[in-house]
C-alpha cells in the first residue's frame, strides 16, 4: 500500500484537495480538511512521503454531529504532526475498505472490524479507548438484562445461571454485536446449550434483533422478551432513559470485550507511526482531552498489543462459528 494514500471512499472515487472547513461526498462518505500550522517546527514533521493522513472515525449511535467534532481532532493532529490530516465519516465496513483500498491511514474500529482491517489491510489495533462506564477500562462486560420482577436469578455457576433461559425469548442487539450477540452466543456454546450460532431456536423459545442497544433493552421493558444482551454501558442515556433502566437488572455478565480502538494501516513506517501514536496520545492531556471525549465519550487512549487484546474476540467468533 502506498504511504502517501489519497482518494475517498467508495468506489473509483477521486480525491478532491480542499481547505478546512471544505466538504467532499464520495460513496456516501463525508471528508474534511483540516490544515496544519503554518511554520511548524522541523522536529515535529513526519517522513516527507508522508504528505497527508487519513483518518476514519465510524459514525456510532451516542455520538452526534460527528464530522465537525472530526474535524476537530483532525485540526488537533495537523497541528501535532505538522500535515494535512482529513477526517472523514464512515461506518465500520467503510472504514476497513478504506484502510484495504489505500484511502485512509488509521481508523477508530471496534474489535471484529479490527481483526477484518487485520486481514484485509494488514492494519493492526495500537490503541483502546477507555471510558468511565467499562468495568475493565479498555475492556467492557457483555450482559443478560432482565426486567426486575422477573422471576430469573443470578445461580452461582453461569451454567445454572443461563439455564434457566431454556425457552425464554431471546432479544439480540444484532447478529454482528460483539458484546450483543458474539459474546453472549459463545458462552451458551462454552456451557454446552447450543452447538453454534445457528441452532439457537433449539434452546430459545423465540429469537429476536432489536437492532441495536436500545430497542433490544426496550423489548425487554415493553414485555416483548423475556431477556437481552447488550454491552453494559448500555444501560445509560442516550441508549434508554433512566425511568427504563429502573425496570431492568442484569442476570448475567460476560467481562472482557475489548474496548474500540484505533488502527493504522501497514505501510505506515515505523517511526512515522509512532509520531502518530504520540499525537493522539496527547489527546490524554487535560488541555486536549475534551476534543478525545467529544468523539465517543472516552476519556482515554492507552497503548495496547493488538493480538493480546483482540485474543478474547478471535476466540469468541471461532467458538460461534464466525469468521472475522
């Protein structure tokens, strides 16, 4: 792949060069510039073949008016790296093309996506998000959420546990949701209750997507289901109010999902892309971090080893017979 990537996404689609604050769609996918500080200081320019950098950040359904808080970041990045940085807007399957297809140099991911950009691109995940509402900082909890007066209890083996969900009606986030869907379906098959991900109708009395979190929770709370998995910060606003979140109570919880990231492409060369992990890394400082939690409502970058902390979804999709 080529170092000095240009180009937007979607298909046979042509780079357009424009200032800040110019707009260019592409595919369906929105691209701003933000220009660096004139008379940046020699020590913080990148390797010269390195003329611009290409950032991806998936739209995600608790952010709002994403692009220009991209755009934000971007300008941050410029500033820190002494080029042109684009943001653009796209969601997980768009930002692993791009990566795959030389139009964009690093990407927020979560974890499939990131094994996919893995095999795809080659890219690999350098640094977690944390936020206040993960369990484990960078990695979070998967859970089964029950309405309060149900009649369902937390047993002392999960195997009791999830037993009793023999017949009951089953809400899934979506049959792609890691914390949703990958987790939760790979400890049924861990406790022997289903072979695969296909033969869930064996065990369920009924088997539904909510789509995402929040629906997922509400057919709970409407009494449509009798269960549902979500990730364990979806039990905050905006996903549901908390007039919701009083009617529900978690049974069980899967820990260990790992937390989104960023990932940056192959043929970023090494030192350039240490450059760009310590640029983002500074969004961490206090004078920056609100630029960092404008984005996803984290309030942390933190190094990680992309296969250590990946391992807990690879293992996940192979037990549910899933390929990344």
């Amino acid at each position: 792949m080529s170092v000095s990537k240009k180009g937007l996404l979607g298909a046979g689609g042509a780079l357009i060069a424009l200032t800040s604050l110019a707009v260019s769609t592409v595919g369906g996918v929105q691209a701003r510039s933000a220009n660096p500080t004139a008379n940046q200081q020699a020590s913080r320019l990148l390797a010269q073949k390195l003329k611009t950098l290409t950032v991806v950040f998936p739209g995600r359904s608790d952010t709002a008016d994403l692009q220009n808080k991209a755009n934000a970041v971007g300008a941050f990045l410029s500033r820190e790296l002494g080029i042109l940085v684009k943001a653009q807007i796209g969601d997980d399957t768009a930002a692993v093309e791009a990566l795959r297809a030389n139009r964009a140099d690093a990407a927020f991911l979560s974890s499939r996506p990131a094994l996919k950009a893995e095999q795809l691109a080659n890219a690999k995940l350098y640094l977690a998000e944390v936020r206040p509402t993960y369990s484990g900082r960078y990695t979070y909890n998967s859970i089964f959420v029950v309405p309060n007066k149900s009649n369902l209890t937390t047993k002392n083996t999960p195997k009791a546990t999830l037993e009793q969900l023999r017949g009951k009606r089953m809400a899934f986030t979506s049959p792609t949701s890691g914390s949703g869907f990958i987790f939760p379906v790979s400890e049924l098959v861990k406790q022997g209750f289903v072979p695969d991900r296909d033969r869930l109708d064996g065990f369920f009395g009924q088997v539904a997507y909510g789509g995402n979190y929040s629906k997922a929770l509400q057919a709970v709370v409407r009494g449509q289901a009798d269960v549902a998995v979500v990730s364990e910060y979806a039990l905050n606003p905006p996903y549901i109010t908390a007039a919701e979140k009083n009617q529900l109570r978690v049974l069980h919880k899967i820990s260990g999902v790992p937390a989104h990231g960023i990932a940056i492409d192959d043929d970023v060369p090494a030192t350039d892309r240490e450059k760009i992990i310590n640029a983002f890394l500074k969004l961490n400082q206090l004078q920056n971090n609100q630029l960092l939690s404008n984005l996803y409502n984290s309030t942390e970058l933190v190094r990680v080893d992309h296969n250590r902390h990946l391992a807990p979804i690879r293992e996940a999709l192979q037990r549910v017979g899933i390929t990344p």
